[in-house]
C-alpha cells in the first residue's frame, strides 16, 4: 500500500515538474509531452536569428592592389617629369641647352635661335608697328616670367661711348638699377659688352597692408657693335631664378647672326634727248 501512494506522488511530481518546466522554442509544455493543444504564440522578446552572409574573397589580392597603386604613382610621375622637360628642358652639364628654330628678323637684318619650346613675339607683324624689339618669351612664372628681347638702335660714336650713354640713360630712367658684373665678349664676329645689374619692379599683386608687392629683376644684356647699328640682346628673369635660366641665356644671346643687307636696285628712268635742229 505504501509503495502504491509513493508511486502515485512521484507521478504527480513529475507531472507538475513537466507542466511548469521552461517553454521550448515552438512549443510549450503540453506539445512537449506529446498533448494535442495548440502551439503557443512565438514570444514577441525573443527574434529569430539573423542570417549572415559571409564576404565573398576578393579576386584581387591586397599585394595586387598595392603593386598596381604604386605603377600607377609612378606612370604619373614620369608623365609630370615629361611634360615638365617639354617645356623646360633641362640643362645638361655635358653640353648646350637645347635650341629651338631660327628666327629671321628681316627688318633689322639678324637671326637668332630662341631656347627650346620659347615663343617668339614679332610686333612687325602687325598693322603700323614701328618698334624695333623682338620678344622672345619663356614658360609662366609667378610675378615675372624670364623674357629675351633683341633690339636695335642707330647712333654715333662706337662701343665705348654708347656704353657710357646707355648706362647714364638707364641710371636716369630707373633709380632702383644695381650694377654686377661688366666683361668683354664678341657675338658673330662683333666686339660685344656684356652687363649685369638688377633692378626692382612692381607687380599686379598686392601685399597683406595693401601695397604694391615688387619683384627684383636681374637682366644680362649683351651690346654688338656693328657700326653706326647697335644690336642689344636683353635677357630678363627674376633675380632668385637667374642661375636657373643662365645657360639658357647665353646660348640663345650667342645665336645671334647679322644677315646681309637688302640690296635695292634703283632704275633711273633718263628722258630721251630732245631733238636738235
């Protein structure tokens, strides 16, 4: 009779221990042990999991990608050092700069070779032009872009004393000039003066108080003598970038080439001899 009652409370215990255990997922308690009631609601605190996609690998390798990135740095580094060499060539120490195509100046009667890749400016070209410089312009640079001009002028006197009188002109007309260097040369055969000197221009560009910013120049002018024409070679260019465009300077001044003069034939129309009776 004893071992009737245990069983029977052992059955019961476990019958409760069933009914309050935890809710399974999709289920509860009775569908657990196999009753026939409906499935309880999914419980509105508890989500299904997420489904993750894992990342695909990638077709390309990350030393790939740094190897093409570093190509690609250095295909645009020497297409920069190209385009940079195309304008501005560079000067080699084992020989002259490089020039450019002969100009004919058929005016004044001279020839010059601009540095490579420089423009060439010849205001005789245009309507009514009666100066007697010809431009020859070299790449962009900030405040002032180095230039050469070729000029010239008929006056009295030989080398020295024109000298004298360019120099007295252009102390009057620019207080700013400082005199460098001054020597001897000979251009195509010609006793040449070569001068040196700097002098300081204004600018389009102002600075922080409103003034106008100026800019040192440094010019190398070369004076032919080819008597009673005087042939000036200017070359122009910033004074911290002289040494920069120096060679260049040089070359394209001892270029320059006198060409022979135009010979004009003058016909003489002589009247027929009057008749004498």
């Amino acid at each position: 009779m004893a071992d009737t009652n245990t069983d029977a409370s052992v059955s019961k215990d476990s019958s409760a221990q069933r009914s309050e255990g935890p809710v399974l997922v999709g289920g509860s308690a009775q569908s657990a042990a196999g009753g026939s009631a409906a499935a309880a609601p999914f419980p509105k605190h508890l989500r299904p999991g997420r489904k993750w996609n894992l990342p695909q690998p990638s077709k390309y390798s990350t030393k790939k990608i740094w190897t093409l990135m570093a190509l690609s740095s250095v295909a645009m580094a020497l297409l920069w050092v190209s385009l940079a060499e195309l304008l501005v060539p560079t000067v080699r120490p084992d020989g002259p700069p490089p020039m450019g195509k002969e100009f004919r100046d058929q005016e004044n009667n001279f020839s010059i070779r601009p540095p490579l890749n420089w423009t060439i400016e010849d205001p005789h070209d245009g309507p009514n032009s009666t100066t007697c410089n010809v431009y020859i312009k070299g790449p962009a640079e900030k405040l002032f872009s180095p230039i050469v001009i070729t000029s010239l002028e008929i006056a009295p006197g030989r080398l020295t004393t024109y000298v004298q009188e360019h120099k007295a002109r252009m102390t009057v007309q620019d207080k700013s000039i400082e005199w460098i260097e001054e020597d001897e040369d000979v251009i195509d055969g010609c006793r040449a003066w070569k001068m040196v000197y700097d002098v300081t221009l204004p600018t389009d560009e102002k600075n922080e108080d409103g003034t106008t910013q100026t800019v040192k120049v440094r010019t190398l002018q070369y004076i032919l003598d080819d008597h009673p024409r005087f042939y000036r070679v200017t070359c122009h260019v910033r004074a911290d970038q002289y040494k920069r465009y120096l060679a260049r300077f040089e070359a394209c001044a001892h270029t320059f080439q006198r060409t022979p003069l135009v010979q004009i034939d003058v016909k003489r129309d002589i009247a027929p001899a009057a008749d004498s009776k």
